[in-house]
C-alpha cells in the first residue's frame, strides 16, 4: 500500500516523526504557487509502520492530510475526486460528495480533522477548503 499525504503549512515542509524509536524525515515536496493559489508540498511512503504513525499522529488534519491511497477500502474516497493526472497538474481536489453546506463542513471536521471553530459558516468553511486546495463541485 502507498499513501500520499500534503502538508496544510507551506509548499515546502519538513518535520520528523518518531516510529517504534526510529526517527523519521518527513519532507513534503512538490510545492509552490499556481497562480493565485498555493499548492503545498506532498510526501508519497509505503512503509506500514510510517503510514500507522502518520495516521495516527496528533498533527494529521492539522499539519498533513492524505490525499491519495492505493489501498482498495480507501480507494473510494480518493475516486469522489478528479483523475489523479489533473489533480497532480492543477493541485486541486474536486470533492463530489458533499451537496449542502452542512455536508461540506462535516466532510472538514471528520474527514479532514478541521476543527469546528474554524467552521463557524459557509465563508469560512469555502476559505478553508481553499487553503487545503479543495473544491467542492456541488456545493453551492
């Protein structure tokens, strides 16, 4: 299984995570500025035990999120977005799912991490799925 994740920081990031004592790096890559967004950096890994602790980690939805698997249960939600070919060339997820503001916002909060005070309403949550390069296709 391969997983790969974005950082919701900068277009260039680095960290480290500790995994059963072994530290490891962590650079997001691949980022920089399409016009007027940003698109930040992306880490790709297929080692399980990175991939648990990256998962698991206090910072995921905060720091990084994944934005593709190719593990068949997950594959799903990577498909309600558009071809990985166009999301590589523009760096923005298409989100189908969501059809209400309400949807969208709770996509954030339990998908994605985002905490529910920087979900207050419907500006906030557009600008924030700006910020992490989504779009909401049916959400109006």
């Amino acid at each position: 299984m391969t997983k790969t994740y974005q950082n919701l920081i900068s277009p260039l990031f680095s960290t480290s995570i500790i995994v059963d004592g072994e530290t490891f790096d962590l650079r997001f890559v691949i980022g920089g500025k399409s016009h007027p967004k940003r698109i930040n950096g992306k880490f790709r890994t297929s080692n399980p035990k990175l991939i648990k602790a990256l998962d698991e980690s206090p910072y995921y939805g905060k720091k990084w999120v994944c934005i593709s698997s190719d593990e068949p249960e997950k594959q799903k939600e990577t498909t309600d977005v558009e071809t990985r070919e166009e999301q590589e060339e523009t760096g923005v997820r298409k989100i189908s799912g969501p059809k209400t503001v309400k949807e969208m916002r709770e996509y954030l909060n339990q998908k994605l991490g985002v905490p529910w005070s920087k979900l207050p309403n419907k500006n906030a949550a557009i600008r924030v799925a700006e910020e992490m390069n989504l779009n909401f296709v049916n959400v109006n």
